[in-house]
C-alpha cells in the first residue's frame, strides 16, 4: 500500500511531536520548545496552520508539512510552507513531493495566488524544474528572521530624538 497525505488529526499529536524531536536532534537544533504553543495553534488558532502528515495504515507516520496563512498586497491569499520533514529513512520514498504538491491542493484549493516555499536547508528535489520562482532572483526578495533578543529589541519604541 501507497503513502497518502491528509490532515493532522489530534490523535497525530504524539507522532508528530516525536517527529519534530527527531528532526531537531539530527539536524543539530534547539529542542523543540515551542510543543505546547504548536499544539494549542494546531487546536484553536484562527485560521488554523494547515499540517499535513503522509501516512501508510497508521503510525508511524512517515513525514509532515506545516504551512500558515499570509496576504500579499500584490497578489492576495497566499499560503506559507515553513516546515517540511521527512525522517532520512523514508526519504527515498517520493514523500517530501507528495507532501509539497498536498500543501499546493490545499493552496489552489483555498484560492491562494501562490504557494511560498520557506524551508530551511531546502527539499532535495528541484524546486525550480517545478515551476517555482526564486525571488530573491526575479524580484529582489530578501528572506530575513528576527527571534529571541532580536526580536524583542525590534518591537521597542524608537529612541526619542
């Protein structure tokens, strides 16, 4: 039997928890910290972040997207892949594709003007031989982040002149 994407189901909760653990040990990343606030997003958040899991008769679960909502003033509703994670094992299997083009049906589906691709290290696939669009190249983009202490300073008030 064939891998299938569908949506994240509460009682997917432990997988996926247990999948990001592991994404973050192999890729040498800080623990998860943010697994109560995912949950609670994944809960209630309005709109909800859309997350996506590949499976194949139940756990384990081989993989998973996670992508938000974001408006762009010159082309409207569009839809954000922050997070795409296959465990190494199964990535010879088609599964981070079958995930991206799950994440581009819901895109199309919610009429999105475009599907923006923001994964860290990038998927192992040609994204461009896709039709994908870099950016940076065609439009000047600059992807940039600002967490922690950064973050924080960057809301402070201006100093006062």
């Amino acid at each position: 039997m064939g891998w299938e994407v569908r949506a994240w189901k509460r009682a997917d909760a432990p997988e996926l928890l247990r999948m990001l653990r592991e994404w973050a040990e192999l890729e040498g990343g800080p623990r998860p910290s943010c697994e109560e606030a995912l949950l609670s997003a994944l809960n209630g958040a309005e709109p909800p972040p859309v997350v996506l899991v590949a499976e194949r008769c139940g756990p384990p679960l081989g993989g998973f997207a996670v992508a938000s909502w974001g408006f762009s003033t010159w082309r409207g509703c569009d839809l954000r892949l922050g997070e795409l994670w296959v465990p190494p094992p199964l990535r010879d299997q088609g599964l981070q594709e079958l995930l991206l083009r799950g994440v581009a049906q819901v895109a199309v589906a919610a009429g999105c003007a475009q599907l923006r691709v923001e994964v860290s290290g990038g998927p192992s696939w040609d994204l461009p031989s896709m039709g994908a669009t870099d950016m940076g190249a065609t439009e000047g983009w600059v992807g940039v982040t600002f967490e922690g202490a950064a973050l924080r300073e960057l809301a402070r008030p201006p100093p006062t002149p």
